[in-house]
C-alpha cells in the first residue's frame, strides 16, 4: 500500500528547559508490514518525564534518542494491516513506538488490550506502566507495612496520584502529598489523601512537618531535591525511600547538590533505593489483579489530561515538565 504518515522528530537536544525548536514534525512514506509484523494507526500516546533524559547524550540505563528520528513512547493503536497469524485487523494493541501516526513492528512488542475490560487509555495509566510503577515502588521496593505512613512528592502526577491511593488500599496509616497549586492539593483530598500540601507555600520541610508531625516511614520519591531532603528529615527509624523520579533535576544545567542531611542514613538505618519499572515486572500479574479489581469497584480513581493532534505532542511535553498536567498526559492523534 502507498501512504505517508506524520512522525515528530528531535530536531537538537535541549539545554536546560526544551523549546518547541527542538522538535520537527516531518512527512514519512509507510512501509507495509513484514513477515511477523503488524502496521499500526496509533490513537493515543503518552508523554512520561523519563523522556527528558533520554534527549540528552549520555550514557544512561536506556540509549538516547537518536536526532532526526521519531522519538518513541507508549502509544495504543489499531491494527491496519497484519503480516502475522497473532493479530488481525481492528485489534487494538499497547507498543512503544509513540510520537508517530503509524508504527510497523514485530508482534512481539505489541500486546493486545480489551476495551470491554476497561477505557483503552487506563492502559497507559493505571493498568500499563505507570501503574505497576506505583505499585512495585510500594509493595516491592518500599515493602510498605500496614499503618505505615506514607509520603508522596508530585503527588497529582500520573504515578503519584495512583501510589497515593495505592498506599491507602495497602492499609497505609496516614498518607501525604505534595503538589503544585492549590486545586491540584484538594483533588489528592478528594482522592482519599489524608493531607496535602501546596510546596509553594513555603519550605517543603516546614510543610510536610506539619503534615506528619510524627513522622513517615516511606517516602516514595517523584521529584529529589528539597523534598528528599525534607524526607529524610521526617522519617522514622529504619524508614525506607523509594526513588521513581527526580525531576526537580531533569533540567538542571548545573550540578545540583545533593541533600544536606544524608548523614541521617546512618543515625535512621534509613534505605534509599531507586528502581525501574523493567526489574518489576514479575509482580504485572499480581499487579493487574488488584488494579482491575479496585478499578471495577470505583475503589482507585485516576485523572488523565488530554491534548488534541500530533503536532501538539511536544507542547504536551513541554506542559508536563512545567506541572500543567493532572494525572496523566496524553495525546490523542
């Protein structure tokens, strides 16, 4: 067959904040499907805060992106074409090959999902990676206690707002976050957080003082820097951090230094421990039992925030990095 389909490549790699300039979106002829593979017209992709290292050129746990080529991602599509007897056209499937309109692979990336089981963007939420993110770093990593409390930083993101929730349904004592606006702070109240704070207020460390006046035993980290720091304060004896993220860094352009109060580490027995989702993944089928059946039960809720068209993928990008997102930004293509 004979098509052409939209693709967004990274045009430079950002220094400091990226800009809209690095980015192009370019025209690409389609090939059809090989032996083994599937063509796809993708519908949705995700934007994750993870890809902003990946445009940098360093050595990293995953290669770079490459410059003048399609980013990738996340994305759920719709099979067009099929070179393989595992799908068939009209099966709507799960890959990583986002950031473009259509996407040939190999069946074995591709995963087929059920929209009778659940709306197809929970599998880029709470039922796909960000969800087992939430759950491995607090079942696994943190090995989160009943009445345990918890503390979550960038609470109202996509995996925050589910670890949140997530602690609650484990039995978690009291649960905490942190977020960027006043309105982001009364939906983690509606969301079943015990307390939330706005850490533009004032200094994260007097904030969430105020918020555990007793302290927390896991700390499950999105952002590093002064809420770390103001973690390690507030954590009890043999307390545990689970590191998802630092993005308060992702754009640093000088070194940043670290927290003041590591030696507490010693004093606490405190565990630190960062973690990818890729080590977890013995836990998807006990994951996605329990996540379906509080999805089923209205038990977990989960907040999306949506933006129109491909070529507004990088502006999402960009509205992730700044906090404009509630939960989880998507792109619908």
């Amino acid at each position: 067959m004979s098509r052409t389909g939209r693709e967004i490549h990274l045009a430079s790699r950002p220094h400091g904040w990226p800009t809209l300039d690095n980015f192009n979106l370019v025209k690409v002829p389609v090939p059809d499907p090989g032996p083994g593979q599937v063509l796809v017209r993708n519908q949705l992709m995700s934007v994750d805060p993870y890809m902003r290292g990946r445009m940098n050129d360093v050595k990293s746990y995953a290669a770079p992106y490459e410059l003048d080529a399609p980013l990738y991602g996340a994305a759920i599509g719709e099979v067009i074409a099929s070179d393989t007897d595992a799908f068939q056209p009209g099966d709507l499937v799960q890959h990583n090959l986002g950031w473009r309109e259509y996407a040939v692979l190999d069946a074995r990336g591709a995963h087929r999902i059920d929209p009778e089981v659940a709306p197809v963007s929970a599998y880029l939420g709470p039922l796909g990676g960000i969800g087992l993110t939430a759950y491995a770093g607090l079942v696994d990593v943190a090995a989160l206690q009943p009445g345990e409390d918890v503390f979550v930083s960038a609470a109202a993101g996509a995996v925050g707002s589910l670890a949140g929730q997530i602690a609650k349904l484990k039995g978690a004592g009291r649960v905490v976050g942190s977020a960027g606006s006043a309105e982001k702070v009364q939906r983690l109240l509606a969301l079943g957080f015990d307390a939330a704070f706005n850490y533009r207020d004032q200094p994260v460390r007097e904030s969430l003082k105020e918020a555990a006046p007793d302290g927390i035993d896991v700390y499950f980290d999105n952002v590093g820097g002064d809420h770390l720091e103001a973690a390690l304060s507030s954590l009890r004896l043999h307390g545990r951090v689970a590191i998802c993220g630092m993005i308060s860094q992702y754009n640093a352009t000088e070194p940043v230094a670290g927290p003041r109060n590591l030696a507490l580490t010693v004093s606490k027995r405190l565990t630190l421990r960062g973690f990818l989702i890729h080590d977890h993944v013995g836990l998807r089928t006990q994951f996605l039992g329990e996540m379906s059946g509080w999805l089923r039960s209205g038990q977990l809720q989960y907040d999306e925030t949506v933006v129109e068209g491909l070529d507004n993928a990088p502006s999402a990008f960009l509205g992730l990095l700044r906090g404009e997102n509630l939960g989880k930004m998507l792109v619908r293509l």
